[in-house]
C-alpha cells in the first residue's frame, strides 16, 4: 500500500501537462481550402482577422496557419468550410478521421477565397430556410459522394448563391 500512494500522487501531478490554456486558443470560424498542382492553401477566420497557410497536403497548411496565427487554432465550433479542391471525397474523409471538424460543418465552393466570411454561413442557412437552396455539410457531402460519385453544394460567387455539383 505504502508503495502505491506515490506511485498515484506522481499521476495525479502530470495528468494535465499537455493542457492548452482558453486563452491561448483561438476558435476558427470559417476555413477556405484551394488547391494549385500540388500544393494547398488555406485560409482560416476568427473573431480577430484571417491567417493563412500553405502546404503539400490541407492538415500541412492547416499547421501553417497555425504557426503564422501565434496560438492553438481550435477548429472543432468551425462553422463553414469552403473548398476549391481536387480529389475531394479523400480530403474531406482525411480532415474528418483527423478530428479537424466536426461533420456537421457546413460546406460549400468557391472560386474566390475573399468571398468567403461568417456572413456567409448566415447567408447559406437563410436561403435553406427559405427553400432556395439545400445547406450541406461534411457530413452529407460525403455520403452523396460516395453513395452517387457527386454532391451538390451551396456555389458562392460575388453577389449570388446558388448550387453546384461537385465530383
């Protein structure tokens, strides 16, 4: 017993080592991921600017931006993501399994990255209220993909949404 009672003190003193103070996090709310030949770039939105990021694969570019914003980004409240990428059902799946965002995120596209703020899941959510069109997440892009080969999501463009079908 005598040798059990340190053994359980030194556990209770590491367990929150590792720990990353609220302070030191911010709290992602939109990201917009694009991709040229081979490289990814991202850019990500909290309540206090845009950072950017750029890399061989989306989770290099997300470390990136990371590093370029100074603190711990926390992506799991992300409200929308927005893509312009090739080989979309992998990237979706690889950003999902490595816990990045939850698949409730919506998604959408566009060809323009500074279109892309939090008015924008606003926008997306009132036109799916509206009947205009269908708001889409991770989640339901994914089974579409790989149920029909294509998904169709919100197309944001200056001025105008409307759908799109990705493949």
């Amino acid at each position: 017993m005598k040798k059990i009672i340190p053994f359980i003190i030194v556990l209770m003193l590491t367990a929150c080592a590792d720990h990353t103070e609220v302070r030191d996090r911010t709290f992602i709310s939109t990201v917009a991921v694009t991709q040229d030949l081979d490289e990814f770039f991202v850019t990500v939105t909290d309540d206090k600017g845009k950072y950017t990021g750029s890399g061989e694969t989306i989770l290099l570019a997300l470390k990136k931006a990371e590093e370029n914003s100074g603190k711990n980004m926390f992506f799991g409240h992300t409200e929308l993501l927005c893509v312009n990428i090739n080989n979309l059902e992998t990237n979706l799946l690889t950003l999902v399994k490595s816990n990045y965002f939850s698949p409730n995120t919506l998604l959408c596209t566009s060809k323009n990255n500074d279109l892309i703020s939090e008015e924008t899941t606003a926008k997306i959510e009132n036109n799916s209220n509206n009947g205009y069109l269908k708001a889409m997440t991770i989640s339901d892009t994914l089974q579409d993909l790989l149920s029909q080969g294509k998904a169709k999501v919100p197309f944001i463009t200056k001025g105008n949404i409307s759908m799109k079908y990705l493949f």
